[in-house]
C-alpha cells in the first residue's frame, strides 16, 4: 500500500492598508469614512520538507496593467495553495492569515477551502515556551535562524501599492519569502515540544510512523503509567517529542498518539 505523506503547508500573507477619509491633523484624528478595504498584495509559502520557496504578488498577474488593485487573480492563486494543504502553518497564522484569506475568498466570490488543520508557532511559542516576546522577529533571533529582512513591509508598502515600483515589488517577494523561512524553521525546533501536534501517522495511514513528523527513527522509552494503566512509550530520534501507543492497533502496527 502507498501512504501519501501529509502535506505542511507554511505561508504568510501581505496586505495593503485600508484607505480611508480623515480631518488632520493625523495625530489627533479618527477615520471618517473607509474608502477601500484591504487587498492582497503579495503571499509566500513553502511545502515543509522541501528546499523551495514560492512567492506571488499583484505585480506578477494579467491583470495587473489594467487594474492594479484587482486582487482576484492573486486570490485564486492563494486559494489554491491553501486548498492543497493538509496543515496550514503560519505565525499568528489562526488570528490573521487565513481570517484575512477568508475575507479576501468571500469578497471575490470563492469558496471555502477543504477543512484543513492549523499550527500557529506564535501560539506555540506562548503556550510551551517563555521568550522575551513572541513576534517572528524575536523568536527566530532567539532560536538561531534570523529574524526578519531590514526593509520590512511598512517601508515599501508605498512604492508597490501606489507607486508600482517593479524593484519594489520583488523586495516584496524577498520579504514574505524570508518571513515563511523563518516560521518554517522556527516550527521544527519547537514541534517537538508540541502535545497538541496533528497526528500525521493517523494523515497518512502510517500508523508505525512517528505522530509528529512522520519518522520512523524513534527509541523505546520506560512506560508510562496513569491511574488506571501503563503504556509503553517512544521518543523520537527526529523531532523528540514522546508518543505512545495507547490507541487501538491497526492490523499489526500499533497506532502511535502523542504521548
């Protein structure tokens, strides 16, 4: 039998602000009137287990020379990418990312994505772990793998937005890009720190495999026992988390579940 092996989608989002009617002076005001909503402007993902990282924006579209702001395009593009994950990974992804994929789906007359699992490595990060803070910045300084490009999207959202500078745009692509590296690296040290992971042995039919990454390279550990039982438990030579195999067999391979 062939196991497809679950499929980790990590991808961030770039919007442009909300234009909107106001008295000066700016410091003092409030927003009269909303003129536009946001719109999307840019988004990168990358398949977690694989080198490559792929960007979009509204620059690379048809559409763009006849109305720059028509997001349409690159929102089905977006759909699309999400609709082929089996887990979604994103920081702060629960709270922004795909909320504000939803309200761009809706608003161009799409359809929902499949029920897809989430991860959010800022939620993460605040329920295992204390770092100074918890922004991509901080955590992927913390954790060794760099933290975000010098420009950053509030310095060229202008340039691309309004402007439409080309050069601009591809320091777009550059930001979002290295925004995914960064989540995606800091979600392997953490996963294995996670008793909440989705159980990808269960995705994908391996049930002999390790829970949360799929492993096969694990080393029984002492059993661990509970009020009313005792369960031979695992770590895993890959991620390190513990699991075990409390769960009912499946055939005669035992159905791994984080410990």
């Amino acid at each position: 039998m062939e196991y497809k092996k679950p499929k980790i989608v990590s991808f961030d989002l770039e919007v442009s602000p909300a234009i909107g009617w106001f008295y000066p002076p700016t410091w003092e005001t409030g927003i009269l009137k909303v003129q536009e909503r946001q719109k999307l402007m840019s988004f990168a993902w990358q398949v977690v287990g694989e080198k490559k990282i792929h960007s979009m924006n509204l620059s690379q579209m048809n559409t763009y020379h006849v109305d720059p702001r028509d997001d349409k395009a690159l929102t089905v593009e977006l759909h699309q990418v999400m609709s082929d994950a089996d887990i979604l990974l994103g920081q702060n992804s629960d709270n922004f990312d795909i909320k504000m994929a939803n309200y761009f789906f809706i608003k161009n007359d799409l359809e929902p994505i499949p029920p897809t699992r989430s991860i959010d490595t800022k939620k993460i990060a605040k329920r295992y772990f204390r770092f100074a803070n918890n922004t991509l910045d901080n955590l992927g300084e913390e954790l060794g793998v760099g933290g975000k490009t010098k420009v950053k999207h509030s310095d060229i959202w202008q340039d691309c937005f309004i402007d439409g500078d080309p050069k601009m745009w591809k320091l777009m692509n550059t930001y979002c890009e290295n925004d995914v590296r960064i989540t995606t690296e800091i979600y392997l040290k953490m996963r294995g720190f996670m008793r909440n992971h989705p159980n990808l042995s269960r995705l994908s039919g391996e049930f002999d495999s390790c829970p949360t990454c799929g492993s096969y390279s694990y080393r029984v550990r002492a059993y661990r026992h509970t009020n009313i039982s005792k369960y031979r438990q695992y770590s895993c030579n890959e991620c390190g988390n513990y699991f075990s195999d409390r769960l009912a067999t499946a055939g005669d391979k035992p159905k791994f579940v984080v410990a």
